[in-house]
C-alpha cells in the first residue's frame, strides 16, 4: 500500500498531527509550528490532500497507515494529536499499538459512534461541476446557496486544484461518501478488552456538541487515564477559534508526558 503524504519539520521527540474529515496536513499548521522543540510530522489521511486514494477506509486500517510511516521512518514511539476524525484515528492507533503512543492528544471527538452530519455538506460538494468552474468564488456562491455557511464552504474548497480547465478535487470525494458510515462509526468499543492506559488529553470546544457529558463513561473506559479541558467560547473548531491557548495546552501536555 503507498505510503501517506507528509511533513516533518523539527528535531527531538516525535509529534504526529492529524487533521479532520475534509481537511489536509496544513489545518494543524500553526500548531506544528509551536511545538518547536520537537520532530513534528503533519500528515494528509488517505482520501485526503496528497494521500493516496482508498475505496475502503476504517480505522484499524487507519491506525495502520500511521504505524506503518512511523516504522517506514523507523520512529519507535511518538506523541499523537488528532483533531475530529484525526482525533479517533489517534484513539485507535493507541487502542491498537499502544507501544507506539508516548501520549494522547484528542481535540473535541469523543470514542463512540455519531449520527450523520454531514448530509448538507455531501449534497453540496457533489452539486458542484468542479470541471467547469470558472473559478473558486462561483464555487462558493454555489456552496453557500446548497446550504452550507460561509466558513465551511471556505474550508472545503481548500480542496479544490485547478486543472487546465476548470478544477478537480483533492480529495477522494467518492471514498469519503462510501466510507462515511465507518468514519462516524467507532467499532472499537465493542472490543471490551481495548484500553490505553497511557496519558490522554482530551480538549473540548465549550460551545460544540461532539464531546459532551454524556461521553464521558465511554472515555473512562477506553481511556482511564484521560484527562479533560474545554476551552471557553469555542466550538468544533477550537484550535482556530483559540489557537494561542489549544497550542500553548497541547504543548505543556506533551513536555509533561516527554
């Protein structure tokens, strides 16, 4: 299987940065860029940025993919930050290979399974004739009028690359649809026996639904020793709405766990 596309910058302990559902290596950017004293490695999942396209994708298979970069740049043992979807692929590499987790960094995503919510965001990706865009700003007028607020819209074009005429998407549009049930799924917590005892850190966005008390037992149990923090006046995306305090949090977790 072809390896992930990635960055590293840096020396000393590694850091591993995954991003979420749509995104790519860059969404965790300005957070590689703070943990200076470290080897961070940003990755684009597969069906993601520059990654390799997969027809079926879940996250033991995900898991997977990270250990097998980590081996591929023979890196033993690293920290794991995921934010959303990043987040659960975090979780199960530490499910799955502890021995390969120095710590745990999970940014508002909880262990278990969410109803769809991306319906409205699939519908108006798909309504887009990427071929014959005449450029990025028709693209959003479009999304925005299929319901999708401005700020998103913004955030999923990001995938969009400009071909000789017209665009084409990134991302693997068509394998994130057919995957999308494993993706807000979490099989793992059917799995009783799997638990990392590892340190965790889960940071919540105060004003997001996507981690809420109702998820705290399933945490516990997958994660005994997680620890929780959630950042005033943020939602789902905390690390843009607060970035100084989610890096400086991050950051202080991970020099703890070194």
């Amino acid at each position: 299987m072809s390896t992930l596309n990635y960055q590293i910058t840096g020396s000393g302990t590694t850091v591993i940065l995954i991003h979420g559902l749509f995104g790519d290596l860059d969404n965790l950017k300005a957070l590689g860029n703070s943990l200076s004293e470290h080897q961070v490695i940003r990755v684009d999942l597969p069906n993601h940025g520059k990654s390799p396209h997969w027809d079926a994708m879940d996250y033991p298979s995900l898991a997977q993919a990270m250990v097998n970069l980590l081996d591929q740049l023979n890196i033993k043992q690293a920290h794991f930050v995921g934010h959303s979807m990043g987040g659960k692929v975090a979780m199960a590499v530490a499910l799955l290979h502890p021995s390969y987790v120095k710590s745990l960094v999970v940014a508002d995503i909880a262990p278990v399974t969410y109803h769809r919510r991306h319906d409205t965001v699939f519908n108006g990706l798909n309504s887009l004739d990427v071929a014959h865009l005449s450029g990025r700003s028709e693209a959003l007028g479009q999304l925005v009028a299929s319901g999708i607020d401005e700020g998103t819209a913004q955030f999923l074009l990001k995938n969009l690359q400009r071909e000789a005429t017209g665009f084409s998407w990134k991302m693997n549009l068509n394998g994130l649809q057919a995957c999308y049930e494993k993706l807000i799924g979490w099989e793992l917590n059917s799995q009783q026996t799997l638990n990392y005892s590892g340190p965790a850190l889960c940071i919540r966005g105060a004003d997001s639904d996507y981690v809420t008390a109702a998820h705290s037992q399933a945490f516990i149990q997958q994660f005994p020793a997680i620890q929780a923090k959630s950042l005033a006046g943020t939602g789902h995306w905390l690390h843009v709405q607060k970035p100084a305090i989610f890096n400086r949090l991050i950051a202080e977790f991970i020099d703890s766990n070194d």
